[in-house]
C-alpha cells in the first residue's frame, strides 16, 4: 500500500468515526442552533463536508501536478460560506 493509499484510507476511517458520532440523532435535535455559536450540528457537517471535499479534490490535483485549484483564502472562505449557507436553506425547507 502506498503512503497515498494509507493517507486516503486513515481519512475515510476518521470521516466514518466522525459521521457515527451522530448517526441516530433526530432531525430537529441536528437543527438547533447552539452546537457552536450561532451553528446548527448540521450547519457543521455542511462546513466541515464542504472543506473535506476541497482538500481532497486540492490533494488529488497536487498529486496530479495541477496545482492548487481553490484559489485565494479569501475565494475560498467565501466559497464555504456559500455552502453552508445554502446547506442550511435545504435544511430549513424540510
């Protein structure tokens, strides 16, 4: 197995770990706001799946020797943000 290959399975363990943390928790218990600040337990999964997904893609791209493709900090907080946001309408429209 290749030190990729460790890397991307040690993520997918963490990423399983993390998503049983909640599993079983109801909907509405998932949507009070208060978990940190003003965010929901799902505004945080929306925030935390957004940045694993660019990291991946980033990491994929570097290895591929394609650079970074997430642009600037500021683009990419902007970007999340967008995320969250629109996570949280989808969730709120249920």
């Amino acid at each position: 197995m290749t030190g990729r290959q460790r890397l991307l399975k040690r993520l997918d363990e963490a990423w399983s770990a993390f998503k049983d943390s909640y599993a079983g928790e109801p909907d509405s218990r998932l949507l009070e706001t208060g978990a940190t600040g003003d965010w929901s337990v799902k505004d945080i999964l929306a925030h935390v799946t957004t940045w694993k997904l660019a990291g991946r893609r980033s990491a994929e791209m570097r290895a591929e020797g394609d650079g970074l493709p997430l642009g600037s900090p500021a683009a990419v907080v902007a970007r999340v943000a967008g995320h969250v946001g629109a996570a949280r309408s989808s969730v709120e429209r249920r």
